[in-house]
C-alpha cells in the first residue's frame, strides 16, 4: 500500500479538502483532525464534524490530557 502525507495548517479551503479526501479512493474516508492549533476548541472541533458530514468519517485526537490513549492505533486506522 503506498501512503502518502498531506499537512495542513487550519482548515483548508474547499479544492485542498477536496484533492487530500480524493487522495484515498472512498467514498467516505476516515479522517483524523487534530486541533492543536485551536487548543482543541470544541466549537472548532464541532464544526469540523459538520462540516465534513456525509463527506468523510471523522475521529480527532486530543492532547489534553497528555498521553491519549492508544494514539499509534488512531491514527494509523485513518486513511487521511
């Protein structure tokens, strides 16, 4: 399988979200947001979730409190 690393800063405008969701070949790829640019907001993290409704499975990871719990397996499950 070969996999590819697509960084963002923020959230992206639409034609970025719309080239790393269509990197995965799904319909409904799992994505994982990680808002540590936000310090883990919930409103942001809320508005990631709607705003990717219907468009890609979302899971985030959070930081605080510091370890998260099986972090390797999170994120190696995502597809971006």
């Amino acid at each position: 399988m070969s996999r590819q690393i697509v960084a963002m800063g923020g959230f992206p405008g639409a034609p970025v979200l719309d080239y790393a969701l269509s990197l995965t070949g799904r319909n409904i790829p799992r994505l994982l947001w990680i808002g540590t640019a936000g310090r883990e907001d919930p409103e942001q993290t809320l508005s990631i979730y709607s705003a990717l409704r219907g468009r890609a499975e979302v899971s985030h990871l959070e930081f605080f409190p510091w370890p998260p719990a099986d972090t390797r397996r999170l994120v190696l499950d995502q597809e971006i």
